[in-house]
C-alpha cells in the first residue's frame, strides 16, 4: 500500500499568535477549511503534511490547534475520496490510549455512503488526469487533560508525518509519571501471563519480531495457512514515556509497560476499529524494549478481509499494512 511521500514538503512552523488568527467557531466538526480545493496542478507531487504547536498551557487556551494539509491528484481523489477517510489520530503519549478522529465529516450529521463512496463514475483519464487539487484546513483539539499527544493525519492508506505536543495545566514542563510500584507490576504480569495462554506472545517469545535501530516501533503481518494472520513487532522507547516500574532485580516482573494499539480501517468507513494489549518491556541502556506476537483473530471480532492495519505505540504508529491470507 502508498503512504505519504517522504519527500512532501514539511509545513512552516507557525506561532501561537498566527494559529490564533484561525476560524474559532469550529462547531460541528474538528476541521475548519481555510483554503480548500486549491489548483495543485503545479505540485509533481502528493501527500500528506501536519503540523501544530510543540506545547500548551491550558492556563493559557482550551484547546491544541493544529493546520494539515492534502495534495491529491485527480487518478487519487477517485480511488480514495477523503470525507469518509479523512481522520488524524490522536496518541496519549504516557497513557497509552489512542482515539481516531474524522477530519472533514460533521459529528451527528446525516449523510449516506453513496454520497461519499470512492470510485465513483469512471476513473478519470486524458487530460482528466492532470490535474490535482490541495487541501489545507486547521482543527482545533478539545478538553484534553494534561499529558503528552502524539497526532497524524490519515487518508485511508496515506499518513503524513507525526507531531507530538505537551499540555500542561500552567507553563512548564509537563511532570513525569510516577514509576509503578512493584506489587502493581506483578498483578499486571498475571494478566499478560492468561494473555499468553490465547496465542498472544511477549518479550523473548516473540523471535521473530522484525529488528529495529534506535527509538520506534517496528512491524510485519505475517500470514498464516489457515488464512489467519499474525502481527509481529518490536517496539523501544524512552523510559521517561513508559509506565516504568520501580527498579528491581525481579526476572519474572517487566522493567515497564507499553500499550499497543492495532486499528483496523476499511476504505469509506468512518468508523475505525480498535484493539489493544499491553506489552512488558525490558530495560535496554537507557531505553525500554519489548517484542509482541499477536494472532489479529485472537483480538478483533469482525472479518479481517478488506481491512489495513495500522498499529500504534506512545508517539510512534506504523501503516498501512495490509492483512494478505495465507
């Protein structure tokens, strides 16, 4: 599958008093356009391209904005339409929890499918194909409590790069987690333990995990004969952005925790569905590591078929992947 160029040109960091002169009633939708379907004719290239503010005082404003902008050629407008799969998601950096919201379609609004449907009418083709249209617009996210986020835009198989801002409640650093104590982290083990027991493997288990230089998450489908498919990864982050747990020299008991969050995503489907499980990590320098197997028919409960798979972790998220049977 496409994802977004490497080479899309990144968007100018703006100022805090620039982002302010954005529409402010943004009502039914968490995108406002500020120029949208602009003549791309003259970009050779597509993409995706997002970009908000590095840190926010709620003291100071409600809401974290942020601008995303969408070059799509014509050939792509037709195989992807983005009102139904336009959405950016957004990443609780030390918590773990992961939400994917729509970009363009109105929350509670009434609209049918047919409407939005992709690959509508004949493909474009001749001088059809020229053409490319752009899309910039900026949202606003609401009533975040303090924490760290992680946000990327998505079109279907498309994703532009990632940013991650802070929010504190006043201006300052945001304050570190508190290390789980060890009796937490021994319950938390007995729960990944029965998690093994269904298929889903952990830590050493997992050998085949694919390798990984530095900080970040890495990932492969792997199919199965029984036309089942499993999800390898190996995923190494920074301590001070996993549930760390006190230090110990316990070798049943993980050194830390990391939530990993698979999501499913159908072409002109608003909903995304999503499961999520939690990995033991071990200590590694000054990192944290871990390494998971899991059969994506253990953890969702909905055909597979027709899907992608993206698989989020803290501030790092890999896709689109697709699900091949074997």
């Amino acid at each position: 599958m496409s994802e977004s160029l490497p080479s899309f040109p990144e968007i100018v960091a703006l100022t805090p008093a620039e982002f302010d002169q954005f529409p402010g009633a943004v009502h039914q939708r968490v995108c406002e356009p500020f120029e949208n379907n602009l003549d791309a004719s003259c970009m050779p290239i597509e993409g995706l391209a997002l970009r908000s503010l590095p840190s926010i005082a709620l003291s100071d404003r409600s809401v974290l904005p942020f601008v995303w902008l969408y070059v799509q050629h014509r050939m792509r407008r037709w195989e992807v339409e983005p009102m139904l799969n336009a959405r950016v998601v957004v990443s609780d950096v030390l918590l773990g929890q992961v939400h994917a919201i729509p970009l363009l379609m109105q929350n509670g609004a009434l609209w049918s499918p047919a409407a939005f449907a992709s690959r509508k009418g004949p493909p474009p083709e001749g001088e059809d194909l020229g053409g490319s249209t752009c899309t910039a617009e900026s949202g606003k996210l609401a009533e975040l409590p303090p924490g760290r986020y992680a946000m990327t835009a998505m079109v279907y198989d498309w994703k532009s790069n990632t940013v991650v801002a802070d929010v504190t409640a006043k201006p300052g650093a945001l304050q570190p987690l508190a290390a789980t104590p060890l009796a937490v982290a021994a319950r938390r083990m007995a729960t990944l333990n029965r998690l093994t027991a269904d298929g889903v493997e952990f830590s050493g288990a997992a050998r085949d995990a694919p390798a990984l230089v530095g900080h970040g998450l890495a990932v492969r489908v792997v199919p199965r004969a029984d036309k089942h498919a499993t999800v390898l990864g190996r995923l190494r982050m920074a301590a001070a952005e996993a549930a760390a747990v006190v230090p110990h020299s316990d070798p049943a008991i993980a050194h830390g925790f990391a939530w990993v969050t698979f999501m499913l995503v159908k072409l002109d489907e608003l909903g995304v569905v999503t499961r999520a499980v939690q990995v033991p990590l071990s200590t590694d320098a000054s990192s944290l590591v871990g390494q998971f197997a899991v059969p994506l028919e253990a953890i969702f409960d909905v055909e597979l078929d027709g899907h992608l798979l993206y698989v989020v972790a803290g501030r790092y998220i890999e896709g689109a992947l697709a699900i091949a049977a074997g």
